[in-house]
C-alpha cells in the first residue's frame, strides 16, 4: 500500500510557526532503514536554534496559556480531523522513515487521533479545587496552572505516538513545548505535528520543533536543560540516555517525566490456554520487530505447559514474514540502523557463545533481523540483563509462575508485564506482586490508550504519561487563600 505512494520529505526546524533552517545552513540525510535511499535532508540543529525555539515558546506562553478553552478545544479537535484525513500520508511516512509496518502504524495513528480528541476535553478540566480552612473567615483554594514552556524529547520507535503524547499534554494544559524528535524520525516525530497542528489553528510559537544530527542530541538537550525558561522536560528513550539527562537536570532542579527502557516478562501458567498463549506472546515479542519498549522480552512458561508451548512458539516465530515494511503482510520489518542491528547480532551471539540455544532466527537478514527464540540464556548474558531492542525474546521454564515473579523482578527494569493464565484471579495477585509499571492479566505487554497511567518503576523511569494523569506532571498547584474580612492576630 505504501509503496504506491512513495513518500520523501525534506524539513526544516518550526520556530515561532515559521518552519526555519539551521543557523549555519547544516542539514544531515534522512535515510529509509529498509532500502537506504536519503529521503530526504533535514535541518540539523544546534544549540543556538534551541534558545530560539526556548524564546519563541516563551513569548507564546501568555496568550496561549490564556486562550479560552473553547478554542483550545478547537484546536484539538481540527487536530484530529486533519491526522485522519492525512492516514495514507501518514502511513507511507511511518513506513518510509522509520520500517514501521502497517500493523504497527494504524496502532499509532490510532492513538494519535484519539490523543488529541482527549486532549481537546482537558480544556476544560476543573482548574483546581476549594479546601476547607481551620482559619475563619479564609477560603482556600489549589489552583493548577500551566508551567510555561515544556521541553519534549522522544524517540524513533513510535514516533507519531510517543512525540504526540510528549506535546498533546502539556499543550492542552496551556503550556507551550519545544519539542526535540529523534534523528531517525525528524518528520513523523517531528515536522509532522508541527504541520498538523499549525494548520489547525494552534498560535505560532505555541509548539516548535528543532531537529538534529545523528550524535548531536548533547547540545539541544543541555541547552533545554539549562535554560531557565524551561519549565519541565519530558523524555521517552533508553535508561542510559534518560540517566544522563536526570543527573543534569537533578543540577538545574529541573523536574523531568522519564519514560525508559524495559526488560519486560510475559509469564505463561500450566492452565493458560496454550493456543491463547502462543498468539499473546508471538505479537507481543515482535510486534513492530520488537522495537517497543513493552514488548515481551523474557518469556517464564510453567513446567507442565513449557514443551508444548516453547515448540508451537518457536514455529510461529520462524514462520513471520520478513522484509518490506510497506508490504502489509511484513510482519518483522527492518530494523532502524546498522548499530542497532549489529547491536541485535553481537547479544544473540555472546548468548550463544554462553550456552544458550537458537530455537528460531539466530542470524541477521540485512537490514532486518528475523524473529529469534533463545533458551538456556545464562543470567550473565548481555541479553538477559539489559533492554535489547529487537526482535529477539528468551523462553524459561520455571516451576511457577511465583518463581517466574522472582525471576522477573531481578532486575533494575520495571516498566511492562503480563500474565495468561486460566485463573485471573491469581492472576491478579500476582500483579501485585510484580516490580512493574504496568501489568496485564490474560494479555500480552503491549498495550496504550492516551488515558491510561503509562510509565515504569525501577530505572524504567519516573513519572506518569497518559492525559488524566498529564495535569500532575506538566502544572504547578498554587495555594491561595482570600478573606473578605479583617482577621484578629495574637499580636
Ligand atoms: P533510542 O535507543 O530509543 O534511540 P535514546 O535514548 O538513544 O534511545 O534516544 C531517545 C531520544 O533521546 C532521541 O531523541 C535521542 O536523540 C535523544 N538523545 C540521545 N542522547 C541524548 C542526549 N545526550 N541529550 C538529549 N537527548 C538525547
């Protein structure tokens, strides 16, 4: 489908609404990850260009943060007409610019369109609330107020979504956003949702995206950091990454929303429904070619079910069409650069270097790496330990699923889990006991509405996205108290 409408772009910055080159006239080339054709160059960005895009988003904060809510509103709403009205665009651009297959891409594109009708009824969220006084004659109030400028920064992956729900927030809460995509995805994580929302009438300067080189992110991060004009900054990407950027933010007393890398378990028990099983798990491991940051990453599978399980998995994983992301029937597309596939192979080989066995896949197909089924994985596996963003998943036998728990908890990620078993109800005390985020019961891990509390625990990060929770993140509460009379004092 998206090979009928091939799909380039090249962009620039959006500061002030007006979309602006680089200072210094740079650009960097904006590569398919499956053919490697440039699609395109984009504006690469550098410190400079940040403090524009800080500037103008401040300018913008006072009529923004003031405009009524019905028009906030409308803003929204237009949003959302436009991004639909756009799929086919949208889709080929996904597709083009960062492998996502159709499956995956109609995912975002949902999420997005819903996003921002959402986003469009926090306009009128109640702005705070009354609270009682010991103090006669005083009323008090919490009043929630926008912060000024928000600073995004997201990643590659599911750029549509994860920039759109890194601005949607904030914006709809009466803040004002610079907003930093990933060098992988300078459109569908950036550009795009400068164009939809410019056109729906948001006000120039209320939202500005600056793009960069590969291996320059430093410079616009530090400079969002250090700015004294930014208020809160949001980051969706890898620990190491989200580490880096707490500890200088923890200098400026910057408050940051972090959502990071996961380990993520899907546990499987003897009285699962195997057939049930086996689905959960196959979309849940390689959705999107593993490249979500819930997608099932270590599978526990309790002993009596774990022969059967482990053989009908690794066929199905083995049988997932690879190759085109533009065909829709590519279930495992290409993976997004050279690093990350080179990444993929050196893990799966050091495992199989320590023991580990290769039950499907194994070996790179350039430039995609094929669904992969690892057992026998020893703890001291690099792939074991930390996030590995691919589609390669390890398969456990365990005597329970309360061993798998354990399992499962030792590590220092905590963002996604789930549990198929035939009894929900010990389902559910097992989610208790889970060091996890988020965790689904007779589901696979990968899951989002804008609604829901999305986020990790651990080092999978702090804070909560996820639009009822956004108020929490992204506005200061004031207390005020008035009295309308003289109030005695002891002296
Ligand atoms: P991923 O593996 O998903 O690319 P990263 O954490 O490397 O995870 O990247 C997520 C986002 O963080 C991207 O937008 C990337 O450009 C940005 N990023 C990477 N390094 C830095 C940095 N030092 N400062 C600010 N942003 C960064």
């Amino acid at each position: 489908m998206a090979a009928a409408h091939p799909w380039t772009a090249n962009t620039t910055h959006f500061i002030a609404g007006t979309w602006t080159p680089a200072t210094t006239g740079r650009t960097y080339p904006n590569r398919s990850p499956w053919s490697g054709h440039i699609l395109g160059h984009a504006a690469a960005g550098d410190a400079e260009d940040t403090e524009r895009a800080i500037t103008a988003a401040h300018h913008a904060f006072p009529t923004w943060s003031r405009t009524r809510p019905a028009e906030r509103q409308r803003v929204f709403l237009n949003a959302a007409d436009l991004l639909e009205q756009r799929a086919t665009h949208v889709l080929a651009a996904l597709a083009a610019e960062t492998g996502c297959g159709h499956h995956f891409s109609t995912v975002q594109l949902d999420f997005a369109v819903k996003l921002l009708r959402q986003a469009a009824n926090l306009a009128y969220r109640p702005a705070g609330e009354l609270l009682p006084s010991d103090t006669d004659g005083t009323q008090a109030m919490a009043v929630r107020k926008p912060v000024g400028v928000v600073a995004a920064i997201a990643p590659w992956n599911a750029s549509l979504t994860l920039s759109g729900r890194a601005i949607t927030g904030p914006l709809a809460l009466g803040n004002t956003v610079v907003l930093k995509p990933s060098e992988e995805a300078p459109y569908t994580g950036g550009t795009l949702w400068a164009e939809i929302l410019h056109q729906a009438g948001l006000p120039a300067g209320a939202l500005n995206v600056i793009t960069h080189a590969p291996g320059e992110a430093g410079a616009v991060g530090d400079t969002l950091l250090a700015s004294p004009l930014v208020k809160r900054l949001n980051f969706t990407g890898s620990t190491p990454t989200g580490r880096r950027l707490a500890e200088k933010a923890g200098r400026h007393l910057k408050r940051v929303v972090l959502q990071l890398s996961g380990q993520n378990p899907l546990i499987v028990a003897a009285d699962a429904d195997l057939t049930h099983a086996v689905d959960a798990a196959v979309y849940g491991a390689f959705i999107h070619q593993g490249q979500v940051c819930m997608c099932a990453r270590r599978i526990y599978v309790e002993r009596p079910l774990a022969d059967a399980f482990t053989e009908r998995f690794a066929a199905r994983a083995a049988r997932l069409p690879t190759g085109d992301p533009a065909d829709p029937a590519t279930v495992i597309g290409p993976v997004i650069n050279e690093w990350a596939l080179a990444l993929l192979d050196r893990r799966v080989k050091e495992a199989v270097g320590l023991g580990a066995h290769v039950l499907a896949g194994g070996e790179p197909a350039p430039p995609c790496y094929p669904a992969t089924v690892l057992t026998d994985v020893p703890d001291e596996a690099e792939i074991a330990q930390s996030e590995t963003f691919g589609a390669v998943v390890v398969v456990e036998t365990v005597d329970s699923a309360e061993e798998a728990v354990a399992r499962a908890n030792h590590t220092d990620l905590g963002l996604a889990a789930s549990i198929i078993t035939g009894d929900s109800r010990r389902g559910l005390r097992l989610a208790a006991t889970l060091e996890a985020g988020i965790v689904h019961v007779n589901d696979q891990p990968v899951n989002d509405e804008p609604q829901m509390p999305f986020g990790g625990v651990k080092d999978s990060g702090w804070g909560r996205f996820g639009l009822g929770f956004a108020a929490e993140e992204f506005c200061e509460t004031q207390w005020v108290t008035v009295r309308d009379e003289p109030r005695t004092y002891p002296f």
